[in-house]
C-alpha cells in the first residue's frame, strides 16, 4: 500500500523504514491526512507477519516532526468538531493516543504484555531534527530512540504554551522514563531541551552522528526481536518514585502544585491539568492513564482560553509573520545592505537584528565614536551569546563584520532600505531626511523609527512621499517580537510590501496600523502606566498594585514598566500633549507625580538608578521605601480585585478605541500588537479575544460601571455599545 504523507521500504531483513515527508510542507506535522495513513500503516504492521520491526524518521532537513497543525484544532472541540457528542469528540482527542499504544503493544492487550504472554514488534525513532509535541510522543512510543548528534535539535512538549497539554501520552510515558520532576520541568514550561541533556534524563538512549541514525536504529530493531515498554513489564517503576505512598512522589505533588499557581497566578489550567495528569495517571494502569490525559486535553481543547491562545499565538502569528497584510502584486525585495541612521540604543539595536538577518548594515551617526559605540551593542550581544555556547565565535564575527559604523552620508549610496532612529524631533529627522535622499538611489524606500510622530507629517520632509513609511520597533529590539508597520497618507504598496519582507529577514511579528500619533501601543500602554500612578496618588500600596498586575499575568508591573520607559520621557511626553492640545494639566495627579519624582526628587527612571524601584548596584532592584514619605498611604486599602479590575480595563478601553476608530483595522491585529508589544496577559489571547470572551455587552457594562466611579476615561466606545445591543462578536464581524 503506498501513502502520500510517508514511505515505507521493507529491507530484506523485514524491517520497514518509514519516512515521513508531508508533500508541499516545509515541516512534518500531525495534521489530518497523516493521522489517517499513519493509523492505518500501524494496523498493517501489527498485522503483517512479514514486516518484523520498524524504524521511523523524517525526509525533511527541517525536523523529524513538529507536532500537531495547530490549525485543526483552532477552532475549538477536538478538531473543531463543534456539532459532535461528548463520545465524539472524546474519541476524536483519544485518536492520536490509541494509535501510538497501538504502536508500543503491537496491539497486543497490556495484560499478555505484562504477563509475558506476547511481545510487540521492535520501533526504534531515528530522529534527524527537532521533535516537539506530538512529534516527540511519537518517538516516546518507540521501543528506542536514537537522535543525531546536533546540539542545535529540539526536544520539547510546548503545548502549555498555547493552552493545551501533551495529548498523545507526553503527560505519561515522560515521568515513566525521566522521572516527575524533569517531566515537570519539561511539560509545565514547554522548554524544549537538547539531544545530549535528554539522554542524560533516560528519554532517549543513543545519541549519534546524524549520518548515522537510522543505521543505528535498524541495527537495534534487529538486535531486538520481542520487546515490551518498561511501563508494561511487571514490576515497573518510576525513576525517583511516584504514587500516593511514595514520601519523594508526595512531596514533589505538593511542592510543584504551590509553585505553579504561584508562577500562573491560576492563569493557566493547563499546568494544573498537567500536573494532575501527572499524579492521577501515576495510580493506575497506563491505558486508564492516557485516557484521563486525553479527557484534561479535550476539556482544555474546549475552552475558550485555549481556543483564544491557539488562534492568536499560533494561526495569526503565523499568518502575520507570513505576510498576510502584504499588497498583492508586488514583487519580492531583495534587501541585501540597510542603512540604520542614529547609533543611540533604538539604531544600535536595529544594525543588531538586520546583522543577524544576514543583510549588511551602514550603521550612521554624527560622531565615529557614537556610531562605533551603536556597533559595540552588537559586540556585547555577541560576546555574551558565545560565552553561553549559543553561538559560536565564528559565526558572531561574522554577524560583527557585517555592520560598518560611519559618518559620511555616502556611504549609504548603494543601501537597498533606509531606516532611520535619530532623535525624537521633528527638525533633526527633517534634515536626515534630507541628507539620506541626496545619495540613495531612486528606487530606495525610507523608513522611519518614530515612535510618537505621525508618518504623513515626516513624510512632507521627503521627495518621494509613496516611498517613505513608518518602521516602529521596541526597545529592546533584539528582544522584543513585535514591529509596527505605519504606512503614511501617500505610502505606497511597494513601500509597505518591502517593509514587511524586511520585517520578515528579521523575524519579528509585524502589524500594519493607522498613521496616528502613538499609533497602537503607545495609544494603549500610557493610559495602562498612568492608571497605576493615579493609584499612587491616591494612596494605593506600590506592591498592591504590582502584585495585581502580575497576577493578571503581565510580565512585570506597570510601576517597574513606568521606571523602564523613565519618568523622564513621561514627563516631556505630557508637556507636549499639553502644548498640542492647548489643555492645562497643572491639576492632573499624574502630572504633578511625574514633576515631584523628575524636578523635584531626580528619580527619572531605571536609566537614572531609581524611579518607583531602587536599583542597587550588584543587587536585586525592589520598591523604593522612600515612596510613603511622598504619597502617604490611604487608611483603607482597595481589594486586589479592585485594582486588577482597573488596570485590566485601563488597557482593555484604549484599545477597543483603537480598534473602533480604524487604527488598528481587525481584532488579530490588536491581539498581536497586544501580546508582542506591551506584554498584555497571553492567557486572554489578547485584549480583542477577552472582550469577545467575556462578551461585548458584559464588557460595556463594566467599563460604563468603572466610568461613573472613576471617570470618562473609562467610557467605552459607542461602537463597542451598539455591538452590544446587537449581539455582535469582534472575532466573528471580522471572519
């Protein structure tokens, strides 16, 4: 029988080597036709007395097998099987389990197995790339397991980061072969881990050469005609110990519970559904045991939170970085040299990730040394990747020889892209603007880092305003994932289809938003950090509200975020407000905060050494005590629930705004910019996804509620209020 997913060629030895090699696919999944042909060549080969043993590997340079397409299961139930019964969809979950025990037993019920009765045929996975997920439960179900002998290969269970749990056994055959604490380790934090490291925690057992995997596993299959899993041999045990009666399994079930709820703030029911995968399968037979698997897995595959995390951190993150928003029509770019002008912290990060992109970098500034110091960025960078083994210093001076730091202006004549961080002012990138356009050749699109400055006006500096277009990264740029893309009033399609390929040779997300001062985020994250300072003013404990925050699940608390940003920016960001709005903000709390803590106390931020947090040198950074003296604390202190409530909604109104008013024009795209940008809560899948979970009208009613307590600040948007009058969705308008 031929199948269009694998190969299989049967040597003469009756070993069948299985090659899977999904046609028109970069990398090898589980998607639905290879969940059928590889269920159906399981039932072949327990059947076929001919075919003594097996050895399974991949026809792809990418990897052995990534894991489930997430894009079947993105629309909830088991592979969106949203009409079926409860039996259905349990049994459309159980699949991938029932065909991988089938695979371990040869069949064969685990009574005869463990009473020596019967014996399945040899499996040995010859895995030649990363196997996560579903991937490594497949190579979990061999009988041996031989990698290649490459540090760079991934071995992991990432579900817990979209939501869901190992579903094909990983929750079982993990803590039977490394022992509940490395299982832990891997499946709570979805790590992935490399060849050499998963050896030394009993997962696999050989790691060789890659010329030389599946010779290896033929060798072993051969060598082993009957073989049964450890898990169904009398006898067994787990590594460490585990069960209700084992003192080290007990402690470990208790400890890892308080930790994960501490590290989650009960954010995430996978990892609890994990670690009770963990405890309640360790009590009862394996096949009872991947059934209770498979019944947490449908119940988090049928959340709306799962639901919100695969579609946003998966499907429309893989969409976006594809190029989902680029004109049609317009041709590839070929961006081999970019033109980074400014050397400050933003260019200096920028000549980084283009560097690493492989493009060559004319790194400009005023002064060689500012330029040279924007490319000792990248040294740092490098130096610190080699001493960690995460690069090698061949490769990091290759990435070094590729940045050339200048100040002449011709340089820049052959470049392929410009982009330009200088300083935040209007005049000083009017003339850069200039200066660039004089040398660059004709067809070269200019691209600007602003962060605040609307494109359309920066765009008047220019001779070709429908080549001119905003780039707008986070600082750090070599950490930050996302990149807003800002087309002005007369941009045209080339310029924003050359800007989301370059944004592709980086790899960064990108999103495509409305030119507006603050464009998305800086719409959305003042609001959010100034929420928390009126809370300072009004005598709200700082640890309050940094702690609600957190357990909301941002990455750090909007007081820290305030200090990263500094004070400083805050403080010129408001006067310039004030000055454009002609509004006077003597009177504002926030203002008056931002003027004691700049003018006053010299506490402008992180950059200073101390803000809302001091930062001692060689120490740990922690809450100024000195805040009190300032800001005295109110006699009755607001509920952790109150204060979680606000700075939720502090974000969830700015940009349900934004969405409203066309900034950003679809609810992935704030979800994304969400997530990516500002670190909102990626349990919710994102701002838009929330609102959508907790309904519009749930969402409306509160924010009018928060509105006449606080005020108009709150207001939720009149488009927002007539969706919900209609029952409208946000997920579902935009379908």
């Amino acid at each position: 029988m031929s199948y269009e997913t694998f190969n299989v060629d049967v040597d003469s030895d009756g070993v069948a080597l299985v090659t899977i090699d999904l046609p028109g696919k970069s990398m090898n999944v589980w998607n639905a036709e290879l969940m059928k042909e590889f269920s159906q060549w399981v039932d072949s080969f327990c059947a076929d007395d001919g075919i003594k043993g097996a050895v399974i590997t991949s026809g792809k340079s990418s990897g052995f097998l990534a894991g489930a397409d997430l894009n079947m299961l993105g629309g909830g139930g088991a592979g969106g099987m949203v009409s079926a019964s409860g039996k259905e969809k349990f049994e459309a979950a159980f699949a991938l389990n029932a065909m991988l025990r089938k695979l371990e037993t040869g069949g064969h019920p685990a009574k005869a197995l463990l009473n020596g009765q019967a014996h399945a045929k040899p499996v040995a996975a010859a895995v030649n790339g990363l196997a996560l997920g579903g991937g490594l439960e497949l190579v979990l179900a061999c009988h041996h397991r031989v990698v290649a002998d490459n540090p760079k290969i991934q071995l992991g269970v990432p579900e817990v980061q979209v939501g869901l749990l190992p579903g094909g056994g990983g929750t079982q055959r993990l803590p039977r072969l490394a022992g509940l604490q490395n299982a832990a380790m891997l499946a709570t934090q979805g790590r992935p881990i490399d060849p050499n490291t998963a050896k030394g925690q009993g997962i696999i057992q050989d790691v060789v050469p890659a010329d030389d995997v599946v010779a290896k596993a033929k060798e072993w299959v051969k060598a082993n005609p009957k073989v049964t899993q450890p898990w169904d041999k009398k006898g067994f045990k787990y590594p460490g110990g585990a069960g209700p009666m084992n003192p080290g399994a007990v402690q470990f079930h208790v400890a890892s519970n308080a930790m994960a709820q501490r590290e989650t703030s009960h954010n995430y029911p996978a990892v609890q559904y994990i670690l009770s995968c963990f405890y309640e399968g360790s009590v009862v037979p394996f096949d009872t045991a991947i059934r209770i698997e498979s019944k947490y897995f449908l119940k988090l595959l049928s959340s709306a939170q799962t639901r919100n995390m695969i579609r946003t951190l998966f499907i429309n993150k893989q969409a976006a970085e594809k190029g989902e928003q680029r004109p049609e029509g317009v041709p590839p770019t070929e961006i081999k040299k970019v033109g980074v002008l400014g050397a400050g912290m933003m260019g200096a990060g920028i000549a980084y990730v283009t560097a690493k992109g492989g493009m060559q970098v004319v790194l400009l500034d005023r002064d060689i040394e500012y330029a040279k110091k924007g490319k000792a960025y990248s040294q740092g960078i490098v130096e610190k990747g080699v001493s960690r083994g995460k690069v090698t210093k061949e490769k990091g001076d290759e990435l070094l020889a590729r940045i050339t730091p200048t100040t002449d202006y011709n340089d820049l004549k052959d470049v392929d892209l410009i982009i330009e961080a200088v300083f935040e002012d209007p005049d000083v990138k009017a003339d850069v603007i200039k200066r660039t356009e004089a040398v660059i050749g004709q067809d070269v699109i200019f691209a600007s880092n602003t962060s605040t400055l609307p494109i359309t006006g920066l765009a008047k500096h220019s001779e070709r305003p429908d080549q001119f277009i905003g780039i707008h990264f986070f600082s750090p740029v070599d950490k930050m994932p996302l990149v807003e893309i800002i087309p002005g009033e007369q941009s045209g399609d080339r310029s924003l289809a050359t800007a989301l390929d370059y944004v592709g040779k980086i790899k960064k997300t990108p999103i495509v938003v409305k030119d507006t001062r603050g464009f998305y985020t800086n719409r959305v994250v003042p609001p959010y950090i100034n929420e928390s300072m009126l809370l300072v003013t009004e005598g709200v404990k700082a640890a309050l509200i940094e702690n609600a925050a957190k357990s909301l699940g941002m990455p750090v608390g909007p007081l820290a975020l305030c200090d990263e940003t500094s004070q400083e920016l805050g403080l010129r960001i408001a006067k310039a407000t004030a000055k454009e709005t002609g509004q006077d903000p003597t009177n504002e709390p926030v203002y008056q905060l931002l003027l004691k803590f700049v003018e006053d106390l010299g506490r402008k931020g992180r950059k200073s050494g101390g803000g809302f947090y001091d930062y001692p040198e060689g120490g740990k950074k922690h809450l100024w005590p000195g805040l009190t003296e300032y800001f005295p604390l109110a006699d009755e202190q607001p509920s952790l629930e109150d204060v979680k409530e606000r700075l939720l909604y502090a974000q969830l109104i700015p940009a349900a705004h934004c969405f409203a008013e066309g900034i950003v024009s679809d609810p992935q795209s704030a979800d994304l910019g969400a997530i990516f940008g500002w670190g909102f809560a990626p349990w919710t899948g994102g701002p838009m996804s929330h609102i959508d979970t907790i309904g519009v009208d749930e969402f409306v009613r509160k924010a009018e509620s928060l509105a006449q307590k606080y005020g108009p600040r709150f207001n939720p948007p009149n488009h927002f209020r007539e969706m919900a009058k209609t029952g409208e969705t946000l997920y579902k308008s935009a379908a």
